[in-house]
C-alpha cells in the first residue's frame, strides 16, 4: 500500500506542478494577446470597444 500511495503522492505533486505552468503559461500568452491587440489598434488607429477578458483578472486560486 505504502508504493501505491508514494505513486499518488508523487503524480499529485507532478499534476500540481503541471496546473501551475499551465497557468503561467495562459497568463503570458493573454499578456501577449493583449499586446497584440494593441499594436493591432494603434496601426490601424481605432480602439475598439469590447467585453473585459475573463481570463484577465480575478483571484487564483
């Protein structure tokens, strides 16, 4: 029982890891959204009304 556990252990910190850089990768690529739609609006001069990202704030958690 003790090996089954130890496996568990181990993938559930494995898992964690995994979440947590999956996070921060979500994060850069709705930074680098963000950016690109800005450059979009500045070269074609107009800014665009749109609904907030709801990936952009809120608490993680």
């Amino acid at each position: 029982m003790s090996e089954e556990s130890d496996a568990l252990r181990r993938e559930n910190t494995y898992l964690k890891a995994r979440i947590a850089q999956l996070q921060a990768d979500v994060t850069d690529i709705s930074a680098e959204v963000d950016r690109l739609r800005q450059e979009r609006e500045r070269l074609h001069g107009r800014r665009e009304a749109r609904a907030p990202n709801p990936l952009g704030g809120g608490n993680a958690g």
